[in-house]
C-alpha cells in the first residue's frame, strides 16, 4: 500500500466522481483508475461499487475512509512537525473564522509582534469550518459555540453579549430603560442574519421563549453589514457587542432575559500545533481578555 494510494483514495471517496477527482489532483482518469485499482487489490476487496459510469462508495470503501483519512492526517502532523523543528521554511498559520468582526484587530496585533510569521484566513459557515478543522486543512477556527464534530476541541475566549440594536429614530429608543424586555418586539420588524447562524438561533429560541415568532424583513449572510439596514430605520437587529458598529444612529439595550454567545478558539484534538500557532492562539487570548476587562469597567 503506497501513500499515493491513500491520497488518490480520500479525494475520490469525498468526491465520488472520477473526473472531478482526476482534475483536483492534476492527473487523467486512466492513471487515477489503476492507482485506486492497485490498492483494491493489495488490500483484497473493493472499496466502489461502479454502476456504467457511476462511482459510488462501498460498505468496505466506507469502513476504510476514516483510516485513511487518519493515516494521512497522521503523517501530515509529523511533517508539520519536522519542519517547525528544522525551521526549513517561514513559520505560517491557516485560521478559518465563521464571523471576522474581531480578526481585524487580532491579525494587526499578531503581525506586530510577529511580522515573520505568514497567515492565511477564510471565512466560511460553521459546518465547512469543522470539516476544514477535520481534514486538517487549518490550524485553527475561531467561532461560536456549539460545536458538534467530537474529534474538534475548543478553548472559550469570549462571553459575548447579545444585544438589541435600534435605529434611535424609533419610538423604543427614546424610552429611558436599561434593559428592553424581548415581548416588546413581538410586532416589531427585525433585520438578521439567515438561519444557521448560531447568533440567528439563539435570537429566534429565545423569542419563541417569550411568547413570539420573530418577522425578519431583511435576512443576509453578512453579519458586519446589518448595521447599516439599522441605522437607515430598516428593523431592529440583534448583534453581538463584538460586532457593534459605533454609530449615532444606533441605540444599544440588553435584552431581557440577557442573551450570550460563546466564542471559541476550536482545533483538532489530535493536530500538531505548532511554536507559529502558539503565538496565535496567546494572542487571541490576550485579546479577548481587553475586551472582556472593558465589558466590566
């Protein structure tokens, strides 16, 4: 069984398309075909049933998909490992964020003290996220809890206050209150984010907790933009204090009951973490600790 084999194997069973996974992989279809069909006979069985054209993972294809995906996880971390020890290469991080109103900050304080160090961030939806983190294809993720893959682990940074964002413009702004119960926005039009978001699902349980179901008039995927269809008089929204926009235009209040995300810093449980990555993770730590420290004065 060779290495290549393996390689050949995963991008196939994930794909389940020759000519996709001959063309990921930059070879033609013939050479994919002997290589998967070189492994089916050193181990014995055949990993696809092919129907015509069709590829489809087999009962024994499926059963060897995660120890392959293991194999091949495993030998990558010794090799990530190898090459922070020998220092053969500038030091690099991959980071995938499902919310990057915080990672401006972050990145401009790691790249002051680390200018060396290389990184590359994507933003994605939780579940591409976790399998990124799976596959070993980041180092970290930066997210709000649940987390539901239980080969990830996670380290909680932030305890982020939800709040309620309102055009001052509109009647309840103008109220002197310290809190806004949530039944006042059983007939109020809201802005947000779509479902999936952890934030989305927080706010739409907790509403239907009080008594009502939500009228979204504005749902996006773009959380950082929500502000603006608040402070135009759009709807209300509701957006963590991490991603507030300092606006005029905006009235903050707490809900009541307080609503709360968790925001946590995930790797893979088994994955090398590297001196570069280290250095990342004392810095999200750092600061989320200032943020935390001005949530309280």
């Amino acid at each position: 069984m060779e290495l290549l084999q393996l390689q050949y194997f995963v991008k196939l069973a994930r794909l389940e398309h020759m000519t996709e996974a001959a063309e990921s992989l930059y070879v033609t279809q013939s050479s994919l075909s002997k290589t998967i069909q070189r492994l089916e006979q050193s181990i014995g069985v055949p990993l696809f049933d092919r129907v015509g054209k069709k590829l489809k993972l087999n009962v024994y294809g499926h059963a060897f998909l995660p120890r392959a995906e293991k194999a091949l996880f495993e030998l990558e971390q010794g090799r990530q490992q190898l090459l922070d020890w020998s220092q053969s290469r500038l030091p690099s991080i991959r980071l995938a964020v499902t919310n990057a109103s915080t990672l401006p900050q972050i990145l401009r304080t790691f790249r002051e003290q680390e200018p060396h160090i290389q990184f590359h961030v994507q933003m994605c939806a939780t579940d591409e996220l976790e399998n990124l983190l799976h596959k070993g294809e980041v180092d970290f993720g930066l997210t709000s809890l649940p987390i539901h893959d239980e080969q990830l682990v996670y380290e909680i940074v932030c305890n982020d206050p939800i709040l309620i964002a309102i055009p001052t413009s509109h009647p309840l702004a103008k109220v002197a209150m310290e809190s806004l119960p949530l039944i006042q926005l059983a007939h109020e039009r809201l802005v947000g984010v779509k479902k999936g978001y952890h934030t989305r699902d927080l706010v739409d349980q907790a509403c239907q907790t009080a008594g009502f179901v939500p009228e979204y008039i504005f749902e996006g995927n773009e959380p950082a933009r929500l502000g603006a269809f608040i402070e135009a008089g759009i709807g209300i929204g509701f957006i963590p204090a991490t991603g507030m926009p300092v606006s005029d235009s905006i009235c903050l209040l707490p809900s009541q009951p307080p609503l709360f995300r968790q925001i946590a810093l995930v790797w893979r449980q088994e994955k090398y973490i590297s001196a570069a990555a280290q250095k990342f993770q004392r810095v999200v730590q750092e600061h989320f600790e200032e943020l935390a420290k001005k949530y309280n004065d």
